[in-house]
C-alpha cells in the first residue's frame, strides 16, 4: 500500500506543480497584455512637451548660458529616450554639436526691453526607431534628416531669472533672422519671377493668378482660383515658383494638386484641351501642403497633405488612371500606402513606370515595385570623390524623376542648406536609375531649377 501511494503522491506534485506554471504563466500574461493596452492607449495620447515655459537651472555659479543650455537640452531630450514617450518620438542617442550666444532683436520685436538672452543651439538626435519617426514634426526646431541621424537648429529666447533662465520661446533660426535684421525681410510683395518654360509648355505665377502657356508665352491661360488652391495664398516672403515635380504641363493633359480649405479635401486641378476648361478631381481628405504629381503612360500618382496629430502635416498618396479620370471625374482614386503612415517633408514622389514609384525626402529615398504594396529603402546615391574632394557632401534632397529614351533618371538637390554652387549657380546631382537591380550610376552635376527674377 505504501509503495502504491508514492507513485500516485508524486503524479499528484507534478499535477499540482503543472497548474500552478500554468497560472504563473497566464497572470504573467495578462499583465503583460495589459501593460501593453496600457502603454498603446498612453502612446497614442502622447504629445511632445514644449519647451516654452521651461527653466533651465544654472550648472553652477561659474557657467556661462551657453553651458547652461547645453546641460539642459542634453538632458531634456535624454526623456525621449523613455519607454513611456511613443514610438515614434523615441530617441536613442542625443550629440550637442554647438551652442553660440546670439545679439539682441531689435527692442520693437523684443518686449523685454532688451533684458532677454538669444542662444543657438545645433545638435544631432538619432531616432530609436528610424522608420517611423516623426522627430522632424515636432515644433520650434529647425530639423532635416542627414545621413547620420537627424539635425536641429533651435534658438531660444530666455529671460534671466534668479538661478538660471526661463524660457519665453524656441523658434527657428530663421525667424530669430527676420527679428534681428527685419529690414531684410520687410517687404511688402513677393519679387516678380520671369515666366517658366520647358519648350513652348510653361506657367508663370503673381500675385494674383496661375497662368499655363503652351507656345512659348505668346498667349495664356488661367488656371481658376489657382493662386488660392494650389499654392494656398501668397505673401511678401513667397517665392514665385513651383517646384518641376508639382505639376504636369502639356497639350493633351495639364494637371496641378490643389485644396478646398473648407472642404478639407486634396483634389486634382486638370485640363485635356490646353488650358480652355478645368476639370476637378477630389483626390482625398486633405490640408494645404507643397504637393507632387507624377504621370507615366496612363497612370497617375498625387502625393498631398495630410493633417495629423498635434497639427503637423504628414503626406498621403493616391493613385489612378487618365483614362479612368476622361471617362468619370469622381470615385476613381485609390489610396497607396506609403512606406511609413502618413511620412512628413517629402521632396518628390515620381513614377518610373506603371507600378514603379519612389519618394524621397531629405536624406531618405524608397521605392515601391508593386504599387505601394511593399517598400524597400535605396538611401541617397552619391557623386564618386566629391565627398573627399569638398570635405563633405551636399546632395541630399531627392527632387525630380523623369524618363528619357527609355532610361529613368534622378535628380538630387541640395535642400534648404544649399552651399554648393559653380559659377554662382547652385547645382544638383543627376544619376540613371535602374529599377531591375535598383542601381545609380552618376551621370552629371548641372544647375538646379530655381526661379528667375523677372526684368
């Protein structure tokens, strides 16, 4: 009897043993599910905390601001490396390239009587999750995407305070330019810009219209309310100009990305006749942003803006066909996804043929073979030897595709940074492309497109 009940003792601890990793096992697992709903509802709630009203403490009684700021910043943005800060926001490494005390606005612009401090600071951040970030979204900075991570240039207005610094706002060094030295930039209108032309196929762009031309100048053609939907107003600081990869200009088929502000929608501007009627297309729900357009053969793609959270901007695209929009205006686009949801600054979106297309923004380059189903990263090609022959590289902006006796091409421009000029020109990069085995090979630098003074 003894030697019967050890066996069945021993089944009996085993069984025992067996439910209780069991239990373990499931409340492990619930609390891990609900750390998960709990940490996804916190990350969708999650907005970036300004730095206006922040206050920096002194580093000690011996340090300049410059330190002081520094210290901070280095610190405040070290928080973004926290699980509770979303994905997308996450950092994983902060550099602090350079802080310089600035000289005072003028005292109009400057409501501290000239008390408050104005300090740069240039820093490099790494996104802990490269493929979605959305650093470059958040305000106040200066940010663009180089190879190495992601650059800010941010200035801060302090007010000095008893143990260090408060600050009153963070803007971008550019505005900081418009406070200091605002006789540079008050004007009152744009500057007139000369007519575009590619052949006898162009525009020209004022105040008040959008006007297409396609022998050459000789005669004109507005496009309707084209100042106010596809540039969305103008003001004295407005260049006159569109980037080559905003529009299509042809006889047969013109088009241009627009907004109804009170619609909220995207939507396609167009003409089959040369300018003599305009059609209009709804692309999308969407918000006023620099827009790109593409047509290869009879395929389509319009990239537009697209409103997010906090108020920032991201970009959707929609693709369809001209003979899907000749034969019924409305209901023919279909959303194409896009390499990350909703990706913000893109500088290009070009087809290279029917189910080919890339997007690029500075720094990045991506390409979908199969329509947006699936995408893959090409990084931005580079010029052999100019790298070691400058001490840096300058093309990083991905701004046109084309396709020319069979071969697509790219250019690459310099972005807002352009430094790099030859012979007062600023120039960009050309490379072929080659979507079997997703190759670049040099082919030349030549002027950018820019915009010509008229006169």
């Amino acid at each position: 009897m003894g030697r019967t009940q050890q066996p069945q003792q021993a089944q009996g601890d085993g069984s025992h043993r067996t439910r209780a990793i069991i239990i373990v096992c499931a409340v492990v697992f619930a609390v891990l599910v609900a750390i998960g709903v709990r940490l996804g509802t916190w990350w969708h709630a999650y907005t970036v905390p300004p730095m206006a009203g922040r206050t920096i403490a002194r580093a000690s009684s011996d340090s300049t601001v410059t330190d002081d700021v520094s210290q901070w910043y280095s610190q405040w943005m070290g928080r973004q490396k926290e699980i509770g800060v979303a994905p997308q926001y996450q950092l994983r490494s902060v550099h602090v390239r350079d802080v310089q005390r600035l000289p005072g606005i003028a005292s109009r612009y400057d409501e501290s009587d000239g008390r408050n401090i104005y300090v740069q600071l240039d820093a490099t951040v790494w996104a802990r999750f490269a493929s979605m970030q959305r650093v470059t979204d958040v305000p106040g900075c200066q940010t663009y995407g180089v190879e190495s991570g992601i650059n800010e240039s941010c200035v801060f207005e302090l007010e000095p305070q008893r143990d260090g610094y408060r600050i009153v706002q963070v803007m971008e060094p550019i505005v900081y330019q418009r406070l200091a030295h605002p006789e540079e930039f008050e004007k009152t209108e744009p500057d007139p810009t000369a007519p575009v032309l590619d052949g006898h196929n162009g525009y020209r762009l004022s105040q008040e219209r959008l006007e297409v031309t396609y022998d050459g100048g000789t005669t004109w053609h507005e496009v309707p309310d084209g100042v106010e939907r596809i540039v969305g107003g103008i003001n004295a600081n407005t260049t006159l100009w569109l980037e080559p990869s905003m529009y299509v200009i042809t006889p047969r088929f013109t088009a241009f990305v627009g907004y109804d502000d009170g619609a909220h929608t995207a939507e396609l501007i167009y003409s089959w006749d040369a300018g003599s009627t305009w059609l209009t297309s709804v692309v999308g729900t969407g918000v006023q942003a620099p827009s790109y357009i593409s047509v290869v053969g009879d395929t389509i793609v319009a990239a537009y803006g697209y409103g997010v959270a906090a108020g920032s901007v991201g970009y959707a695209m929609a693709a369809s066909t001209l003979s899907a929009l000749r034969a019924h205006a409305e209901g023919v686009w279909r959303n194409v996804p896009m390499f990350m949801q909703y990706p913000s600054n893109l500088t290009i979106v070009g087809l290279v043929d029917d189910t080919t297309v890339l997007v690029g923004q500075t720094g990045s380059l991506h390409v979908s073979s199969d329509s947006g189903a699936t995408w893959r990263a090409l990084g931005i090609p580079k010029e052999p030897g100019l790298e070691d022959k400058l001490g840096y590289y300058p093309f990083d902006t991905p701004t046109r595709v084309w396709t020319e006796n069979g071969t697509s091409y790219l250019a690459i421009g310099q972005g807002d940074d352009a430094d790099y000029t030859l012979d007062g020109a600023i120039m960009e990069a050309v490379f072929s492309y080659d979507p079997a085995d997703d190759t670049f090979a040099f082919v030349r630098e030549r002027p950018a497109p820019a915009p010509t003074l008229a006169g």
